[in-house]
C-alpha cells in the first residue's frame, strides 16, 4: 500500500472469537478504495462463520475510507448496518457512524467478535501486513473486487486434544444455563417423571400435562419477547386470574356482561345466527373475559407505582413488552382453571355416562391437550395483544384512552370470532386462529422494536440475526 501519510495504511485486528484462543490473530488490510464490510454473508469482505458468530448480523458492519484533505489523507469510519445485536465501539453502542482512532475496540454484538483498528505508521508495516508479503498491492484505482483481498481465513487448530474437549461440560459454565437451555430440559424431566407417577390417577396426571403444555406455550412467547421478568411476578399474574375465576367477582363480571350488556351466551338448542351469535361473543366473552385477563396486568402497573425503581420495572408494566408478557402469563392462569375445572371434567362425565368411565378419561385428555396448545393462537393472543396496548399507553400516557380502546376492542373482536367461527366452520376457525396468532406476534415484534431497553433484548440472540 502507498501513500503520503500513514493514516493510509490501515488494519483490523481480531483479538476475540474463534483462533485467538489460541494464540493466533487474523489481521485484515483496509484498502482505501471502498468500504470493507464486516458479516456473515459470502459477498463481506471480512466473512464470519454462520455457525460460530450467531449473534453477527449477515452484513453487520461497515469500515468506510474518509479522505479528509487535498492531500489524501484518509481516515476512518464505522458504521451499524442495522444490525440486531448491535455493534459497540469501546464499549458503547454505535448510533449510526464515528470516525475511528487507532487503538479503538469494536465488538459485533454485546458478547461477539472484538477487534482492534489500527493505524500502521510507515509503508513498510503497512506491506508486511498485507495478505500476501511477496505481492506487492495494485494502484489505488485497480483494486480487485474479490474478496480475497481483505479476507484471511482463520488458521487451522493445531491437532491436540485438551481434557475439556473430552469432558466439554467441566468449561462450559454460566453458558450452560444462559444458552443451552438446561433450565427447560431439567423441567421437562421433572414433569415426565411426575407424569410416569401420576399413571392410573387421571386428574392428577391431567393436572400436570396441562401445566407443562402451558408452561412450554408460554416460555415460546417468553423467549420472543426476549426481556427478562421475574419467574414469581408471571406465576402471580396467572395465579391472580385463576382465583378470580374462583370468587364472587367473575358472578359480577356475568351480571354486567352477560345480564346488563347483551352477551347472553345461546343454549345449544338455540337457533341463531352467525351476526347475532357475534354480537353476544363479543359481550359476553370478549369484552367480559379480556377485561378480567387484564385486571393482573393493570394491579401490576398499580403496585409498581408505589415502589423504588429497579423494582418499578421488574413488577410492573413500564413498556408493551411488559404487558405482553404479564398478559399471556395471566392468559394461562385463565386457560389452566377453564379447562381443568369446566372443559374436560364435563366433557368427562358426559363421555362415561355413556361410554364407560376409561373412555370418558381418554376423552377428557384428548381435549385438554388441544385446548392448552391452542392458547398461544387464543387466549395468550387475545391478552398478549391487550397487554401491548396497555404497555403502550404507559409510554404514550397523553394518548392513553385512544390506545386502550383500540386494543380492548381489537383483542375482544378477535375473541368472539374465534368464538363464533368455531360453533359454524372448522375452517374458518383455522383462518381466525391463524390472524390471531399473528396480531400477536406483529405486537410482540413492534414491541421489540419500541423497547426503552432494547440493547439488553436477548430474542435476537436465540432468534439469529436479522
């Protein structure tokens, strides 16, 4: 490389990732000609392993050349190309572009890849780092365009074998419980175990299929949401929606919805039509039901009022990822005690009157695991979706009314379709539960993006890059 200055003469070093653990540095020339950019894609010019750098972006990061005088001078520039994780300069998130200093560290994602900027003093330093020491580089208007002249792939591991690569899990450490989802698998044995020793106890058994199911439903919208909250508040939110459904406040909720407002729920010898049987879902089970799912979620956001922060954020509801997650939570509460305590123990006795008391078991159980499994394309979606709308209002208090009542209405339309559909068309309700799952996951993913803390979201991480 030549130049009249040596700010010219440019490099990126690789002090972490893969190879630098052992000792060796892959080292990247800058070319002033055209950006370098940094990703997983083929077509970078610094190339990353999909396998390896999940949390990388395909095109992550750019390198930019800035000629700053009539002299050519040039300097440096590093820019976010949008990507999911982030990319940090010194340790701080990069917004946008900043001309770089030698010596600065930049990391693609909060725990990726680092590398070093450097600025080599003179052409000879310049020349030895280039990727082949015997060829000298082409004019400054001919460089290639291939991207072997920026990229070095990384050495091959010497052929030795350490006692941790026979034993991994003696050096895995917090990585076990952050990314390999230990806590899940050891949950998972725990209920089969339960489920192997509730076998000839029908309601016991049904009481910990149901919990498990629901609990694997939830941890998947869990992980899409991708903040953290406290196991204990979204165990209260599902709990404090199941007592409700046990005390004198639900025979208010009916007296309103169903007596005052005409949501009268139609016998199954009624003749009606699917306009009228509409109308009464949406009183009678929308606007009744996703008022009462949401009463956990609105004593959240009361209580956390009264606290210090951090405890404001952890309890309570400070953004719609918050609402979300505290509305599928009390979502499942409502769903568990609906089906293990109306659902299936009718659906059971009707089926042993007639079939025998195994056959109405059998029954009941092939009923529970759909109904628990539909909830992320029902109730979680319906109270999920609310729950946005009520985060939303807390970070837009001066539309808060506006914002309340679109999503109130909205999540209660969706539950009377699904409602209605069900009693008329099988595929109409497949359509209907299709549109619900997918306003939730639409909320969930503008959520993500609206998020005070999104920096700390750790959906990306699990989800890949964008």
């Amino acid at each position: 490389m030549t130049g009249k200055n040596a700010r010219q003469n440019a490099i990126l070093r690789q002090v972490s990732g893969v190879g630098t653990s052992l000792g060796v540095e892959t080292r990247y020339s800058l070319l002033p000609s055209q950006e370098v950019v940094i990703g997983r894609d083929p077509s970078c010019q610094v190339v990353l392993d999909a396998m390896l750098y999940r949390m990388v972006s395909r095109r992550h990061a750019a390198l930019r050349p800035l000629a700053s005088s009539p002299d050519l001078e040039f300097s440096w520039l590093i820019c976010d190309l949008a990507s999911a994780n982030g990319t940090y300069l010194n340790g701080q998130r990069l917004q946008g572009c900043q001309q770089l200093m030698s010596g600065d560290h930049i990391t693609l994602g909060h725990d990726g890849p680092e590398f070093v900027f450097e600025c080599e003093q003179d052409e000879q330093q310049a020349t030895a780092i280039a990727p082949s020491a015997a060829t000298p580089l082409p004019p400054a208007n001919s460089y290639p365009t291939s991207t072997s002249t920026y990229y070095q792939p990384p050495p091959k591991p010497p052929d030795s074998l350490s006692f941790t690569q026979l034993f991994p899990i003696i050096s895995t450490g917090k990585d076990l419980t952050r990314k390999a989802y230990l806590v899940p698998g050891v949950l998972t044995v725990v209920f089969v175990v339960l489920m192997f020793a509730t076998v000839g106890q029908p309601q016991a058994n049904q009481v910990i299929v149901a919990i498990y199911i629901a609990s694997a439903a939830y941890y998947f919208i869990y992980q899409l949401c991708g903040k953290a909250k406290p196991w204990w508040v979204l165990c209260a939110s599902a709990l404090t929606t199941a007592v409700i459904l046990l005390t004198p406040i639900l025979d208010l909720f009916i007296f309103v919805f169903r007596g005052l407002l005409p949501g009268n729920l139609p016998s199954e010898q009624e003749p009606i039509t699917l306009t009228e049987l509409l109308v009464r879902m949406f009183f009678g089970a929308g606007l009744m039901e996703e008022l009462l799912k949401a009463i956990p979620v609105l004593v959240a956001f009361l209580i956390a009022r009264l606290v210090p922060s951090p405890w404001r954020e952890r309890i309570g509801v400070t953004e719609p990822l918050d609402g979300i997650l505290l509305g599928t939570a009390s979502a499942v509460g409502f769903t568990l005690l609906e089906t293990l305590g109306q659902y299936v123990p009718t659906i059971t006795q009707s089926v042993s009157a007639q079939s025998g008391l195994g056959t109405g078991q059998l029954v009941g159980l092939q009923l529970l695991i759909p109904r628990i499994l539909g909830s992320v394309a029902g109730h979680m979606a319906y109270s999920g979706y609310f729950g946005y709308f009520i985060g939303l209002a807390v970070l837009k208090p001066s539309k808060s009314w506006q914002i309340l009542s679109v999503g109130y209405l909205t999540a209660a339309g969706l539950h009377a379709l699904w409602n209605a559909t069900g009693l008329f068309n099988s595929l109409l309700l497949v359509i209907v539960g299709v549109l619900s799952y997918a306003f939730l996951m639409a909320a969930i993913l503008k959520a993500r993006a609206l998020s005070p803390t999104r920096s700390q979201n750790f959906a990306t991480r699990f989800l890949g890059p964008k």
